[in-house]
C-alpha cells in the first residue's frame, strides 16, 4: 500500500470511529410524559388513551389512581395492536365507507335521545366526533380481521365426517339440552385475567359500566365469541368464545334461579344479562337440542360441527396474525416503562414548562 492509500484509509478509519463514538455517547431524545407509546415511530398520546378510557365508560366514581391506571395500561395495549393492524389496513387499501360509519354510530345511541345522547357526551367529556372516530377505527380494524383472517378459514366435508365420527356420543342426548354461551364481569380484581385483552373489572360500577359496554356492542353486531374472548372474566370460557356447549335440561333446572329462569324462557339466538351478588353473566341461547340420536343427515348437526371447526381454526389464524404483526412492529411502550421504573406507583406528572 502506498503512503498516499494509507493515510487516506487512516483517515477514513478515523473518521468512522468518531462518527461511531458520537453515536455511542448521544443520548436519545427525551419523551414528553403525554407519549405513552409509539409504534413505528407514530406517537400515541395521553389523550388518546384518556378518550379512549372515556368511549368505555370506565371513568367511574371511587375508581383509586391505581386502579384507573391498570385499565387505561390495558386500553393502551388495545391502541397499540389498533394502530398496528390499522397501518395494515392502510397498506392493503382496507377501508370503511362514511354510510357505514354513520350506520354504526346511529345504532351506538339507538336507545337514547338527542338529549340524553348530548348529556352521555358532555359527562364523559367527548363530542360526536370523537365517537365517529373510535367507530371507525373500529370497523376498518374488524373488517381487516374479517378479510385476512376469517375469509381465509375453510371446513372441508371430510373433517365434518372425521369429527362426527371421532365424537358420536357427543350427538345422542338422553335428555332436552341448551347450547348455551357466557361473558362473565365480576366486580373484583381477579388473581389471572385470561382473556385477550387483559380487561377486569374492578369495582360495581366498573361491573356495570362494562356489562353495559358490551350489550351495545352487541346490540350493534359485534361477534359473541370475540367479546367473550376479550373482555369475559371467566378463566374456562373466555378462551373458549364463551361457549359452555351443551347443558342437560336436568343441569338447567339446578342452575341458581336467575340463570334458570332467563335460559328457560329464552329462544335461540336471545341474550341476556343475568346478574347475581354483583357479578354479571351475559348469556346466549345459541341452540336448543331434543331429546335423541344425531347424524350427518342433520343438516343442524353438519352446521354445528363445522361452526365449531371453523372456531377452532378462525381462533388460532388470529392469534397466529396478531402476534406476528406485533412482532413485525417497532413498538415501544413509555407508560409501561414508567410504571416498572417507579416500582408499582403511578408515576408523578412532570412539572409545567415554565412560559
């Protein structure tokens, strides 16, 4: 090498190593303590999280700081997995139609007036807007699922056939049965919260703000299983989509009376909200059963043997799809940060800058 190449590469070689060390010792940018999250560099703020603490109706008397805070960590996991399927969406071109947002919207307050609708808004601090907007992020993200996910499962005659004869017994019922569903909400903190989105209620009102969450969601089309899967409380249901399967007549007769007498005069496809010591039971009648053998030759049977595979199926694709687009992203939670890092506490705000 020639004293001109060495020098030239020495200096290259310097300058490198500078450049190296001023990117080693910089520090990183400091966050504002209204940014509690981004994902892939998109900023999702104090606000954002409060508003969507609003939308749900948590804002509850005698709710402690701790107690709020934990709901608004698992809302702004919630925001965190919308952001990152709504920029899938984005880049599939999946979007919602303004007729179909205001339908929605129109359903979301069916059961109240202008009036009461206006006062609902101003106790929660929101405007008309800011319900359009959880809307349609809402739909653009389940239309995205229904797309990518649902669309893509298929049942095929054969596993029908495979799984009425692996579970004959299943199909003979010596008495009258009830397919029955639930998504429970209890009033306490639970020991382990099993389903998807990490929601527990903790306190009567918090109970019943969020029983009353859920039937408008249903009332608007929302689908039984995936509610039940992210918001009961219920560790052996919820995974399930809150199916129960079915229940002898002889088992609903002995249920306590308010479960008794609201299955019994309930007609497939009816819920319900059955209540009993503060604990609230959401219940669906998905299917009532005769006395007798089945077989394949029913087309009931053939139809709940496949919606039951497709369950299955639909369940571990979307598991499957969540993760996978969560590890794709680039995603880093501040708030979590911030609570680890004062050992439990909500952390303190940070003082006003000074104007």
């Amino acid at each position: 090498m020639s004293k001109r190449s060495h020098t030239v590469a020495l200096c290259a070689l310097t300058a490198a190593c500078i450049a190296a060390a001023c990117r080693s010792t910089s520090a990183p940018a400091p966050v504002s303590a209204d940014t509690w999250a981004a994902v892939d560099g998109k900023n999702i703020t104090r606000d954002d999280v409060e508003k969507a603490f609003r939308r749900e109706g948590n804002a509850a008397p005698g709710v402690s700081e701790e107690e709020a805070l934990l709901a608004k960590l698992g809302l702004l996991d919630n925001l965190i997995m919308e952001e990152i399927l709504l920029a899938k969406a984005s880049a599939l071109k999946v979007e919602v139609p303004n007729g179909e947002i205001e339908t929605a919207f129109t359903q979301a307050r069916a059961n109240l007036s202008e009036e009461a609708f206006q006062q609902e808004l101003t106790k929660r601090n929101l405007s008309a807007a800011d319900m359009r907007e959880g809307l349609r992020r809402q739909l653009i993200t389940q239309k995205l699922i229904t797309q990518e996910v649902s669309s893509k499962v298929a049942v095929t005659d054969q596993q029908i056939t495979d799984f009425f004869n692996a579970n004959r017994a299943q199909f003979n019922f010596p008495e009258d049965a009830y397919h029955l569903a639930q998504i429970v909400v209890t009033p306490v903190r639970d020991a382990q919260v099993t389903n998807r989105s990490g929601d527990d209620a903790n306190t009567p009102q918090q109970a019943a703000a969020k029983v009353g969450q859920l039937m408008e969601r249903l009332k608007t089309g929302a689908t039984f299983g995936d509610l039940a899967r992210d918001f009961s409380e219920d560790p052996e249901s919820a995974p399930r989509g809150g199916d129960l399967g079915m229940v002898p007549l002889s088992a609903v007769k002995q249920a306590a009376p308010p479960l008794r007498d609201a299955v019994l005069q309930m007609k497939p496809g009816n819920v319900r909200v059955v209540s009993q010591g503060g604990a609230h039971s959401i219940v669906a009648l998905v299917a009532y059963e005769a006395a007798g053998q089945r077989d394949l030759s029913m087309p009931e049977v053939k139809q709940r043997i496949s919606d039951g595979l497709k369950a299955r199926q639909e369940q571990l694709l979307r598991t499957a799809y969540l993760a996978a687009a969560r590890t794709d992203a680039d995603v880093v939670n501040y708030q979590a940060r911030r609570v680890v890092e004062s050992k439990g506490k909500v952390p303190a705000p940070e003082p006003a800058a000074a104007k």
